[in-house]
C-alpha cells in the first residue's frame, strides 16, 4: 500500500507591510471609501492639480475612487495598489475607466522606478501613515523622484485611534515636510479636517508639495 500523501497546508497571501487588515475586510471597506466622492476627500486641495490632462499616480489607490475622478478628467492614470483584494474591487468598480493598474508598494516602489517615467500628479491618499520612521525616510527619495519638474504631490495624513489588526503611526505634517523639503521639493499648502468617511475621532490633515 503506497504511502498517505502530505498535503503541505494552505499558506495565506503574504502581506506588504502596512497593509494588514485591509484584505480581510476589503468587502466592506469598499462600500465605505466608494461613498464618499472625490470632491469631498480632495475639495481642499483640486485647485492645485494641473487642469489640463497629464501622467498621474495614486500610489495606495484602494478600490480605485480617484484614480476614475482623475481618469475622468482626462489624467493619464496609474494606479498602484499592493493589497490584491481592493485591487480587484478597483478593477471591477472602476474597468471602463482608462486606469493602469499596479501591484507595487512603497517605501521602495521597485516595479513602479523600474518603468522610468515622470508625474504631473502624485497622489498619496491615507497611505504614508503606514510606514514607520524608517520607512519613511527611505520612501520619501523614491516618491520625490517621481515627480516631473512642476509636479504637485498632496499626502493626505490621518489621526486618531487605529483601528484593531491596522498597523498605522501618528505622522506629523511637519515631519513630512522636512523630508519632502531634504529631497528638493517646496510645501505649497497645509491644512486639517475632521469628519472624513463619518469617523467623528479621526481627523485628516493634508501637505501638498511641488517639485520647482
């Protein structure tokens, strides 16, 4: 009689860093970022993207809601998102949107650099906060360089508890500034919110940079 076969167990998809918890429950954070527009998330900041049509990244795109509002507005869009179930809720919400979808992480963007091009537009929506302080160091270099010279770059920061199985730190607009500043690039506004998504305990602020 041959011997019973050993079936190795199942391993789960092995997680980026800063992105635990997201996948889990990737169901219903869908339906929370998609009911929120993108006026009411990015209203502080639109009149400083370019109006007319250019190369445009969300880097930690989620399901997708911005990266359609900037593809609509005739951005050529890229949209990087490394948790692959809201990936694959931006791909289905958003599939008639001209959106070019990537599955890369920071803090080092290894397949994003190796494609060699420039932005108008990086966008950093409720994502820097999941690095540490080393990360952070490393990451902003590789973000910064991204940038095309006239380039805007809005990170969008939250603050408040973090909620169970995330993985976030409080990061201040004034730390991300001197990074972002140690990298060449000028802060052309800040600014705070409260009330984002319906959390009454989280608030939001906002740093936009240019490279000159």
């Amino acid at each position: 009689m041959p011997p019973a076969l050993t079936v190795p167990p199942i391993e789960p998809p092995r997680r980026v860093s800063g992105t635990e918890g997201y996948g889990e429950t990737a169901d219903a954070l869908v339906r929370s970022y998609e009911s929120v527009s993108f006026a009411e998330v990015n209203g502080d900041v639109v009149h400083l993207l370019p109006t007319t049509p250019g190369r445009v990244i969300d880097i930690g795109a989620g399901t997708g809601r911005d990266a359609a509002a900037l593809a609509a507005m005739g951005h050529t869009v890229t949209a990087v998102e490394p948790t692959p179930e809201l990936r694959a809720h931006g791909q289905r919400l958003h599939g008639a949107s001209a959106i070019t979808w990537i599955d890369d992480s920071l803090p080092d963007l290894d397949v994003l650099h190796a494609l060699g091009l420039h932005y108008d537009v990086v966008m950093l929506t409720a994502v820097w906060m999941h690095l540490d302080l080393e990360q952070r160091g490393r990451a902003m270099p590789r973000v910064a360089g991204l940038l095309a010279p006239g380039g805007v770059m809005p990170i969008r920061l939250r603050h408040g508890p973090v909620p169970e199985g995330r993985r976030m730190f409080d990061v201040s607009i004034e730390e991300t500034a001197a990074l972002a500043e140690a990298c060449g690039l000028s802060t052309i506004h800040r600014g705070r919110r409260a009330g984002l998504f319906g959390v009454p305990d989280v608030h939001w602020s906002v740093v936009v940079f240019r490279r000159d």
